[in-house]
C-alpha cells in the first residue's frame, strides 16, 4: 500500500502534466480546437485528442482524472476548486450577501429627531443686497 507522501509526489507529478499538456497543445486556428501533442499516459490523453473546442465540449478535468487513478484520500491531496467549495465559495455565498455594521450607522431611535432650521442669510432676503 502506498503511503500519503508518494501519492503526494504522484500527484504533483501529475498537475506537472497537466500543465505541459495545456502549453504545448496545438492549436488548430481553422476548426478551433485545442490538439494534445504528444501522449500523455497519466492523464489518460493520446495524441491528437481534442482537449478544448469551442461549442458543447468539456475539457478533461483534473479531478476526474486524479479519480480515476483511485487515491485513498482526493480531499486530502487535492484542495476543492472554488466553485465546488472552500474558501472562496464561502465567501461569495456567505460573507458577502451579510449585512454589514459599522461604527458609523447608528440604530434608529424611537423618538423622531426634529432638526431645527438653519438662520437664514441677510435677514431672509438671500445674497441679493437691495
């Protein structure tokens, strides 16, 4: 059984992967697509196959491929993505749709707070000098 650690490293060596394989694609500017270059064995990519197009296509993604190879522990090894979960997640759905208090806002009091009228400027009749 393989330990933690070495499925860390295996891990790793996968995003490393990953990373070449979205880099070196060939781009084929006519149809639109994205073409692995070469065979990539961990990701379970053959050259040629088409890792990005424009319409009604999902990429490979990295989870189901790290799932595939069937480590002990995914959540362990491989952080959520921010839209499934984790911090980021949290705060868009939780932190930013509270309201939020100042030292500024008062609480509103029960009696009405009548302002009193501002004096008037020249005795009422304006900037006008007559």
């Amino acid at each position: 059984m393989e330990t933690l650690k070495e499925w860390k490293e295996f891990v790793q060596e996968l995003k490393r992967e990953w990373r070449f394989l979205w880099r070196n694609r060939i781009d084929d500017r006519v149809s639109a697509e994205g073409i692995a270059d070469r065979d990539y064995s961990m990701l379970f990519v053959e050259r040629g196959t088409v890792i990005i197009a424009t319409r009604d296509y999902t990429p490979p993604n990295l989870m189901e491929i790290l799932q595939q190879h069937n480590p002990p522990n995914v959540d362990i090894l491989v952080p959520p993505s921010s839209s499934v979960g984790g911090w980021g997640k949290f705060i868009r759905s939780t932190l930013s749709k509270q309201k939020r208090f100042t030292g500024r806002t008062r609480p509103a009091s029960s009696e009405p707070s009548h302002k009193k009228e501002q004096q008037l400027k020249k005795r009422g009749r304006g900037w006008l000098h007559l």
